[in-house]
C-alpha cells in the first residue's frame, strides 16, 4: 500500500468519526485505573459505558469480571 492510499483511507476512517466522537473526563478514567488496575486504555471503554450506556464486547476476563454491568463476553454477542 502507498503512502497516498493510507492517507485516503485515514481521511475516510475521519469523516465516518466526525460528530460522533465524545470527550470523557479524565479524572473518573484515572478513577478507573486505580480502583481497578486497568490500563487507561481500557478505563476509557468503561469510562465511556458507564456515561452513555454501551456494553463493550470483550474477551477481557478480568474486564468482564471487574465490570460485568458494563462488559459482555464477546462470544456471547
């Protein structure tokens, strides 16, 4: 793949994100990693399920086992 086509296909990735993109306070992320011991990675998935309501589909046992209002298996979806 040429540099060209990755730039397209980043741009397109983009307007298909525009709008739809929610910022999540970084005090309850942080929150999360301590009480949890998650990356702040993962305590950004839960962060933005516990605000809008989501469930995350993950293979994650400790995930599933740390948040099971928030996570599902994702063999179960």
């Amino acid at each position: 793949m040429i540099f060209e086509e990755v730039l397209k296909i980043q741009a397109e990735a983009e307007a298909l994100l525009a709008r739809n993109e929610h910022e999540i306070d970084s005090r309850r992320i942080l929150e999360l990693v301590r009480d949890s011991n998650f990356s702040p990675y993962d305590g950004e998935f839960i962060a933005l399920a516990v605000r809008f309501g989501p469930t995350v589909l993950t293979m994650d046992g400790k995930m599933l086992r740390a948040f099971p209002q928030y996570a599902m298996p994702l063999s179960g979806a």
